[in-house]
C-alpha cells in the first residue's frame, strides 16, 4: 500500500483532482462558511510539485479549503450589495473598462474599487448616466442615486446616476493612454468610419466605432 501511494501520477490526475476539490469548496461556503485560508494555497503548490499518489488527498483537501475562502469572498461581495440596494448614497469608484452608450446617448460604465461614505466595497457596480461629461477609462467617477439589485458579477447597478465629479489621473490608464494615442494617429491618415471601424477591431475599443456600426 505504501509503494501504491509513493509511485508517481501524472500531473492531469493531480490538476482534476483539485478542480473538482475546489467546486466543491465554493459549494461548501453555504453551510459552512469561512473555513479556508490562504494558507491552504501551500498545500495546492505541494499537490503541483510532488508527483506521488498521496499528494492527490493533500491537493483535494487544500483546493476544498481555497474554494470555500474563494465562495466566503464572492458571498459577502453579495451580501454588501443586498444592504445597499434600495439605499440614495454617494459613491466613488474607478472606471474599469471603456465606457459605452445606450441609444439615447446615455453613458454605461463599470466601477471597481468602490467607496460609499468611507465604506470600502469589494465588488463592481454597473452604472448608466446621462451626463455630458467625458470619461475614461481609469477615470475616479463620484455618482449619486439609488441602488438597484445587480446581475451577474455585479453587486448591484445605479441608474440614471448624477455624475458629480470626474477626476483623471495623470498619466492615468497607461494602456489607454498609448491606444488612444495610436487612435488619433489613423484617424489623421484615414476617413471615418473607416478608421473607428480598424481601430475598433485592433483595439477592442467598441465605443470608437460609429452608433450605426456598433448597433450592427
């Protein structure tokens, strides 16, 4: 039994094994919550290294550990946007991703590392406003309004948000910075829309492109 245990597996038993460990992990945050920890990490570095058959027990037990801490994470994200939805706050957040617009010229932005009066909020928050104001990603954006209940990874979503103030780091968003750098350079050298619509493909950066191209 000792010699079984001491012979060596392939990694892909030992990966598949902490997969599934860590499925169950995050299951587990409901009943019994908060039992993992970062230290269970060192336990799946071990399971990686060692290529013994015992190691598959240490690798599952610590990947349970690591996705319970993983689903205590996520669920008290949840939990902090439940307590807010319905609630008028002010909030402050920075801009994530390249903000995009509704049909009627509204601003849809995602806002991470979240304050709502000095509270610190782990999360994201889908936000849509009508402001004029231009803002970037990476951008620090303070809104006013009413929480609603999130979807998906969002904790929850503010609509039709009062933008109270745009604050832009300099230099910023480095990426996007040297993107929309590259941007103004094809525009000068090729017409629109045919140059929103390459750099909106080089780029990913779907708000350049024309309302008729986007909507395509």
């Amino acid at each position: 039994m000792v010699g079984w245990a001491r012979r060596p597996i392939h990694s892909s038993w030992r990966i598949a094994t902490m997969c599934a460990g860590f499925v169950i992990g995050v299951w587990s945050v409901l009943p019994i919550p908060g039992v993992g920890g970062w230290w269970a990490v060192i336990g799946l570095v071990g399971a990686l290294i060692l290529p013994h058959r015992w190691i598959m027990i240490v690798g599952f037990l610590a990947a349970i550990l690591c996705g319970n801490w993983y689903g205590g994470v996520v669920n008290n994200q949840e939990s902090i946007g439940k307590r807010l939805v319905g609630s008028h706050v002010i909030m402050r957040g920075i801009v994530k991703e390249d903000v995009s617009y509704g049909n009627r010229g509204d601003a849809r932005m995602q806002l991470n590392a979240l304050h709502a009066e000095s509270v610190v909020i782990d999360g994201m928050m889908w936000v849509s406003s009508s402001t004029k104001r231009e803002i970037l990603r990476g951008d620090t954006v303070v809104i006013r309004g009413i929480v609603d209940e999130g979807f998906g990874t969002f904790i929850g979503m503010v609509k039709k948000a009062d933008v109270i103030d745009v604050i832009r780091p300099i230099p910023g968003d480095i990426g996007r910075v040297v993107r929309d750098a590259f941007a103004d350079a094809v525009r000068k050298g090729i017409d629109e829309p045919q140059a929103s619509l390459g750099i909106g493909f080089l780029t990913g950066q779907k708000s350049a492109l024309p309302t008729d191209l986007s909507e395509a």
